[in-house]
C-alpha cells in the first residue's frame, strides 16, 4: 500500500488539501487536493506515452480512459491547471504535460540517493524510468562490506549509462550536500529502514519513498511516503475475489502429436 503523510514540493491548505505554486503566468489560487495531484502523475505517464509515439493532441475522453478516471473527474483535475483544451479539439499534449510537470515541480529536475543495494535497491537503479521523468540517480549507499566499493550501472539508452560505486552509508550526509541531493529512497531490510531514513534527514534531505514495510518515524517537515508490495499485492486479491465471475474461453487442448490417430483428408481413419 502506497502511504504518506505529505506531497513533496506542495504546501497544505487548511482544508487538508494542497495548493499549488505556480503556472504559466502566475500562482494557482485554488487548493489542489492530494488525490489529484495524485491523478495528476498518472496523466503525466500516458501523455509522455503520447509524446514517444508522436500523437499531439488527445481528446478528453481518450485521456481519460488511458489514466483511467472517468471524462468529469479528469477535466475537474485539469481545471486546477488554468485553461488548456480546445473544446471539440482536446489538449495539446507538448503543453499539458508541460503544465503537469511544472505543476508537480518536475520542471527543476531532482537527484535522488539511495540506500540500500540489495536485490530490490539494485532493481530500482536498473528502472530507466526514474532518469525519463526527472529524477536522477546520483550516489548509492549501503553497510554491508561485501557491497560497498561494488559498482553499478545507471542511466538508460537515450540518455546514456555510467557506473555509481557504492558507498558506505558512514558518507551519506557528505556527499548528499556535495551533490544536492533532493530526494532519498530508503531499499533496506525493515529492521534497517528506520536508520536509513535517520541518515537522509541527517543529510537534510526532506523527501523520502521507503519501500520498507514498517512506518519509519521523522520530523513533521520531511515528506515520505511509503510504498508496501505486500499490501497492493493484498488490494489486488481483494478485487479479484469480490468481482463478478466472467466466462473464460475454452482452451484447446495440446496434445502429443505422437499419441494422436492420424486421419485422411475426408476424415476418415487412416490405420496404422
């Protein structure tokens, strides 16, 4: 289950919603609730979809079904935007992603640490989605011996590879500051998550994904949120047990062409 206590980058508004701070020409004065920021991600991977396959313009509706929100909740979330579609028209997708980039403070790019280089850590370095969306993997930390001095590649095709060494953890708050590090992500054991992240707010960095599936404990300022493979895996079972039963298709049945009777060509048996 994905957690947090709050949205990196946006302020809360009274209502427990967040307001955002900035657009093409000037502030937002509407509040942006947390579960549109969230859609607003979700808009954000099917228009760079659009955009690696050159489509520049999407209806609403188009959109809408792609993110997987009905047609009303999307242009009430994109209404939060400032104008942007063209009615019987649809969006510019260059533009809108744009503006949903900005709006999620993606436009000033973050560099992100982490700790932790076990099976899962390194499968996250290996995710060339990170670099495609503005977060770059700049240092990687551990404790454990055997891992530390290991190198690890990074990067992706398009925007080409290097190799990060893995660092003791010891380091961590050094290099954070000397690479401006904005964003930690915390791929320990449980029993070592709530020690990581005592380490990236040491290194003052304030906005943390943990993968652990403990609630480690941090300062009111810090942002994190917390995402358990378990519990979403739980959430899927839920829906697959509570949805109406479908009628699966036959299958046909394989069988070992040595086993079967050989027939003419007007049906009849062929014997052996």
């Amino acid at each position: 289950m994905t957690s947090q206590r709050r949205l990196p980058g946006v302020g809360i508004a009274r209502s427990g919603a967040v307001s955002d701070s900035g657009r093409d020409g000037g502030a937002v004065s509407r509040a942006v609730p947390q579960a549109t920021v969230t859609r607003f991600a979700g808009y954000l991977r099917v228009l760079s979809s659009l955009t690696d396959t050159r489509v520049m313009i999407v209806s609403s509706e188009d959109l809408a079904t792609a993110a997987g929100v009905g047609s009303a909740t999307l242009r009430k979330d994109l209404s939060f935007l400032g104008p942007m579609g063209v009615r019987g028209v649809g969006y510019d997708v260059a533009r809108l992603r744009a503006r949903i980039e900005l709006a999620l403070g993606l436009d000033r790019g973050h560099r992100v640490v982490l700790v932790g280089t076990g099976n899962l850590g390194t499968a996250l370095v290996g995710y060339d989605g990170f670099s495609r969306r503005g977060f770059t993997m700049v240092a990687l930390f551990d404790n454990d011996p055997a891992v530390v001095g290991r190198e690890i590649t990074v990067g992706n095709a398009d925007d080409g590879y290097s190799q990060l060494t893995v660092l003791h953890v010891d380091r961590l708050v050094e290099v954070a500051a000397e690479l401006g590090a904005t964003v930690g992500v915390v791929a320990t054991p449980d029993a070592a998550a709530q020690s990581a992240v005592d380490a990236l707010v040491e290194a003052d960095i304030d906005c943390i994904l943990s993968f652990a599936s403990t609630d480690p404990v941090t300062p009111p300022h810090v942002d994190l949120r917390r995402v358990d493979l378990a519990v979403e895996l739980q959430v899927l079972s839920f829906a697959n047990a509570h949805k109406a039963p479908r009628i699966r298709p036959a299958r046909p049945v394989c069988r070992d062409p040595r086993t079967v009777t050989p027939a003419s060509r007007n049906g009849s048996v062929i014997a052996p």
